[in-house]
C-alpha cells in the first residue's frame, strides 16, 4: 500500500508539473500576441487558437488531476448554518443528481468527442477529437467525487468538505 500511495504521489507532481507547462505556456503565447499585435502591427491567429485551447486545458485537467476537494472554493452560508444530518442528506442528494447528470451525458459526450475527429482547428490543424478529449477525464473525475461526497453523506464520514477548513473560509470567520 505504501508503494501505491509513493505511485500516486508521484504521479500527482506529474500533473502539477504538466499543469505548470500549460499556464506557462499559456503565457507565453499570450506575450507574443501581444508583441506581434501592438508593438509589429502583424497580428499572429495561432497564439488565440493557442491560449484557447491551453485555457480549456489547463482549468479541465487542473480540476480532474491537480486540484483537492479541499481546495474547491464554494458559497456554502446555507450548508454551514443546517444541523449535521441535513449536510449529510444534502451531499447525497447533491452528490447523486450531479453524479447522475455526468454519468448520463458521458456516452452523448464521447460520441461528440469522436464525432469531432473530422474537424481541425483553424490555424494549428490540431484535430477536435484531441482538442476536447480532456473532457472524457474531467467528466469522469467529477462523477468518482461525487461519488465520494455520496459515500461520505451515506457512512457518515462527515461532509465531503469542512467548510470551518476548506478553501471558503475566511481568516476573519
């Protein structure tokens, strides 16, 4: 188990760094546009189609592979205010409806996805299959903590967030 957990952790660093590369890279395409538009007067379509494609990118594989639970920011006043067992019922509830949604919209995803491999962005020729296959992960990243947010409200592990913990809080609460 402990070999698992040293995989898992490494595999972690992995994601942060390729996450790292994006939004750098991100960047960087942004700084040339910006050169190649005000400062040379040549404006460049590439380096738009780019930052486009980074931006989906960076923020579907930040949530699937980087970001914690814990780290979520969430407008909970009314979660916080209700008694234990009505946190619980709404983290099933919750949890199930929107597991529920993404489980039931996965294959009309993947046919999409697919579908989408006869088109090709417009200045790069990057295939739209490969453009929007981070979803596939993303989708199925939220459907396992959702999950575990149904699981948690089910066993009474607590909440699947410590709002007095979490992100939302503030220093002042």
């Amino acid at each position: 188990m402990n070999r698992l957990r040293t995989i898992f952790d490494w595999l972690g660093k992995r994601a942060e760094n390729f996450l790292a590369l994006i939004l750098g890279a991100l960047f960087v395409s942004f700084l040339i546009q910006i050169v190649f538009r005000y400062l040379l007067n040549l404006p460049l379509g590439w380096t738009v189609e780019f930052v486009s494609i980074a931006w989906l990118w960076g923020i579907l594989f930040g949530y699937a592979f980087v970001v914690r639970e814990a780290d979520v920011i969430r407008l909970d006043i009314i979660y916080a205010a209700l008694p234990r067992n009505a946190r619980r019922a709404l983290d099933v509830l919750t949890g199930t409806i929107c597991a529920g949604i993404f489980i039931w919209t996965l294959p009309y995803v993947w046919d999409y996805i697919t579908f989408m491999a006869i088109e090709k962005t417009a200045y790069m020729k990057i295939r739209f299959d490969y453009v929007f296959a981070i979803y596939i992960a993303f989708a199925l990243s939220v459907i396992l903590r959702c999950g575990i947010t149904v699981w948690r409200g089910i066993t009474g592990a607590g909440p699947a967030f410590d709002t007095s913990k979490s992100a939302g809080t503030h220093d002042y609460d």
